[in-house]
C-alpha cells in the first residue's frame, strides 16, 4: 500500500498582510460658468420710467388706477390729456373694452360684471391682489410720485374695490420705498357721488363706500376727493347724457391736472407752488372748483367770484366750509385784466377766503398770466369734516335711514 503522504507545513509570511483595498469617490467637477454659454444671467436691476406726454411740467408724477366703469371713464380722460401711468381694471368686459387705452393698460377681474353689489368688487380685487400688483408694475414703472384711484361710488366694482385697491396701492408705494412710513399715504381717490336719478342701491352703495374711505384717512388716504354728479348735473342742466358724462369727466380732471401744472410753474405775480399743493393733497377730504368772474373792476368783485365758486361751483354740497384747515386760490388771467386789477382787492379776497375756513387756517394764493378772455378763479379747500348734508341724502334714498333719523 502506497505510504500516507502527511501534510507539508507552509511557511509563515514576516509580512503584515495587505490592507484592504477602499475605493475613494473621485471629487465631483467643479462647474466652470464661464463655460457654460447656454444660461442667460438675469441682468442687474434697471430702474423703470414710463414717460408723460403732457408737453409740459407738473409738480407730481401721478400714476392713475381707474375702477369699474365710471372710473375707467375718469382713467381715460386722464389720459387723453397726456397722462401715461394709466391702468383701468373692471369686471365686466363689456365696460372696460369701449375705453380707448392701450390693451395691455386694462384688467379683467371677473366675468361678468359684480352687478351693483359692493361685496363682489371687493372679492373681485381681492383674488386679483397679485394681478393688480403686477400691471401696476408695468405700466407704472418705478419712479412717479403717487397714485390717485378713481371711481364712482354707485356701482359694484368701483364702489367695492375701492377700500382695497387702497390697500394694494399702499403696498405697491412700501415695495418701491416711494413713500416714508407713517408720513404721507401718496395714495389718493377721487370718488364721484351719484345723481339723485341713479336710484336706491346707487345710494346705499355710495354712503356705505364713503364711509369706509372716510375712515381711511388719513393714514392711508389722502387726498379723499369727492365729486358730486347731482352737483354737475346741476351746473350743465341740458346736455345729452353722452355730453353730460364727457363733461363732467372733463371738468374733473381738467382742474386737477391745471393745479398740477400751475403749480409747477414760476409766476411774475404770485407762485403757488409744488409745496403749496402738497400741503393741500396731505390734508385729508378735498374738495375743488372753478368760476369764470363777469366782473373785476370793482374791489369787491374777487371776493364775490370766490364765494360763488364755493356756494355754487365747488363739486359738492352739504359741507361745512368752516371746518377746512387749508386752501388754494388760482387767478388766472390775461396780462390786461391783470394790469386793470388791484392788488389790495385780490388781497380781500385772498383774506376773505381765509375767513370762511377754521380758526389758524391756511391759504395758499397764486396769480398767473394766461389767455382766456374772462379771469378764471379755481379753488381747493382740504381738511374738511364730512359733508354731513349730502350724506343724509344719499341715507335718505338708499334706505338706510329716514330723512328725520338721519
């Protein structure tokens, strides 16, 4: 039998045996962008400007933002006389697309109209907060000085939207750091009051909108201009109701925008100037107005033009004119008439004005040379108390009280 073979012992190894091997991850690419030629960069910030056509100065640069259809209207006019910071937003289509502005200066915010109700404008403004926000920032641009909403207080959009379009305004002023916080709102309105004629609802619409604005100032509104079309009805008693509407819409924003202009404007007689009408534009309820004067000779004449601009022509009734706590009285006339009319005599006036309003008041004078054959007075009167007369009124017809409750 072949012989066991027995194991032969192996020899023992002096060395360590080897580690393990571990695999390292290679470190990942560092991306290079200066190779990467595909990836526009966002460019740097451009401050954007969007440009007047007014042909002239002004003291401020107004962004407008008209609301529902009587608003729009006043939006439009504004543009028509060369303002280009100009956005209309309604609900309906149908009230918007008549308006001769730009496509892209309007906004849809519902569908079919809010029908005169106050609660479907506000809803309407609010589920369009970014919406609103976002046009502003086009059509505005960045650098203006304040924004003035306008918009009647009868109907739905207008009337609803308006407390919130406050708001949103406000807050598009902060992100642009166009305004100091707890100084001046720079937002203000211009809210027409119906006629008597537009009925119950109209009423009802107006007087609970012109409270809620009214509360508003003046932390977040000032100017609260108001416009009374029972008023201008009155002052143009026969015109078609396609006339009365361009009428009234002319005669508004005519007056605002020739404060405007004047105000930046030197004067050989009297300036009023662009800190006169701030002080004014800061002082909370506004209201304003023009007469022609039939006659200057005599030194009585300029007062008695003043009180029937404020008794007759100013664009609202029922206030109370002792409460105002500043104003702003234009002369303008051409260069004959100014040769023909005393100095001490305007001062009358000036100085009669001053009586009229509250005890320590304000009243900033300009007198300007211009080319209308009759002298023209326009007057603004600011910090005024509600005018309690007309609220009753539209109390009255909109069912909210009785005339003896009221």
């Amino acid at each position: 039998m072949p012989e066991e073979q027995k194991p032969v012992a192996q020899p023992v190894s002096q060395e360590p045996p080897a580690a393990p091997v571990v695999e390292v991850p290679a470190e990942p690419e560092v991306l290079d962008l200066l190779d990467v030629s595909d990836v526009p960069l966002p460019p740097q910030e451009v401050k954007e400007k969007v440009e007047d056509e007014i042909g002239k100065p002004v003291a401020f640069n107004w962004a407008i933002l008209g609301s529902g259809q009587g608003g729009g209207r006043l939006a439009h006019q504004f543009w028509n006389m060369g303002y280009r910071r100009v956005v209309a937003v309604n609900t309906a289509q149908t009230d918007i697309k008549p308006l001769q502005l730009p496509e892209e200066n309007k906004l849809i915010i519902g569908t079919s109209g809010a029908g005169g109700k106050l609660e479907d404008g506000f809803k309407a403004a609010k589920q369009h907060h970014e919406d609103i926000h976002d046009i502003m920032r086009r059509k505005f641009g960045t650098d203006f000085d304040r924004i003035l909403i306008t918009a009647t207080a009868g109907g739905g959009t207008g009337s609803g939207s308006a407390a919130e379009l406050v708001d949103i305004c406000g807050e598009f002023m902060d992100k642009l750091e166009l305004r100091k916080h707890g100084g001046d709102p720079k937002v203000g309105v211009i809210l027409a009051l119906p006629k008597e004629s537009d009925g119950k609802h109209a009423h009802y619409n107006a007087f609970n909108t012109f409270t809620k604005l009214y509360s508003m100032l003046p932390d977040k509104i000032s100017p609260l201009i108001v416009i009374d079309n029972q008023r201008i009805s009155k002052l143009y008693p026969d015109l078609s109701v396609e006339e009365f509407w361009t009428r009234s819409n002319q005669t508004i924003c005519s007056i605002f925008h020739l404060i405007n202009v004047v105000s930046a404007r030197h004067s050989e007689y009297t300036s009023f100037d662009k800190a006169d009408l701030e002080t004014i534009l800061q002082s909370g309820l506004l209201v304003f107005g023009a007469t022609p004067m039939a006659k200057w000779d005599a030194r009585e004449d300029m007062g008695v033009a003043i009180r029937d601009n404020l008794k007759r022509n100013v664009l609202v009734g029922g206030l109370d004119l002792s409460s105002g706590s500043v104003a702003g009285c234009v002369l303008v006339a051409n260069k004959d008439v100014l040769r023909s009319v005393k100095q001490d005599a305007l001062d009358d006036g000036f100085s009669m004005l001053g009586r009229m309003l509250s005890s320590g008041s304000a009243v900033h004078r300009g007198i300007y040379a211009g080319n209308n054959p009759r002298p023209v007075v326009y007057t603004m009167i600011g910090g005024l108390a509600a005018p309690v007369e007309r609220l009753r009124v539209l109390q009255r017809i909109g069912g909210i009280a009785d005339w003896d409750d009221a």
